[in-house]
C-alpha cells in the first residue's frame, strides 16, 4: 500500500474550511435578520411600512419544477455513475421534494380560486 505524504495538518484544515464557511454564513444570516428586524420595526413606528404578500402558488410551482429537474437529472447521472446505491438518494430526495411541492400547486384549492 502506498503512504500518502499528504501532512496531517492539511487533513486538519481541510476539515476547518466547511465549519468556517458554516459559521460565517449563520452570523452574516443572523446579522441580515436582526437588521431587517430593526428596519421593520421602525417603519412600523414612523408608519411607512407596508406588507410584501408572498405568491405562495409561483413559489411553489417555480420550486416543485426547479427540484424536480435538478432531482431528476441527479438521479440520473448517480444511477449511471453507481449503480443502485446510496447516492442515488442525492437525486431521489430533491426529485420527491418537487413532485410533492408540484402536487402541492395542483391539489390545493385555494390556489385555483378566482379572486
């Protein structure tokens, strides 16, 4: 068997870079919420805030197509690559995930209701 001559200490901070990624995205992400928090609540105040509704029938539709291509595609290419394994769940998941959001926009009747 061949020894790698790869240091231990690259292992190590190979294995960091995720975490510090991880960790820097959760304080950017909280730190954007508490702003965001903030600005609400002084519109509120002043007033001048006004509500964003949210178009929950594109979200979905949009998403459901979105997930089910990309889940479709992967299944796909890990089925090729691998065989039946545990990797085709990385394509199986996503797939299941925008069928269920597209069955969503088709079977909930509110969004089908003229307004």
């Amino acid at each position: 068997m061949i020894q790698s001559a790869i240091p231990p200490a690259v292992h190590v901070i190979v294995a960091i870079i995720p975490i510090v990624g991880i960790t820097f995205g959760a304080v950017i992400i909280f730190f954007y919420l508490l702003w965001r928090h903030h600005e609400i609540k002084l519109q509120i105040k002043t007033g001048s805030f006004v509500h964003k509704n949210f178009n929950f029938e594109a979200f979905s539709l949009l998403t459901g197509l979105i997930l089910t291509g990309v889940g479709s595609i992967l299944t796909a290419v890990f089925g090729i690559l691998n065989g039946f394994s545990y990797a085709i769940l990385g394509g199986l998941i996503p797939a299941a995930i925008g069928l269920c959001l597209l069955a969503f926009y088709k079977i909930y009747p509110e969004f089908h209701k003229k307004s």
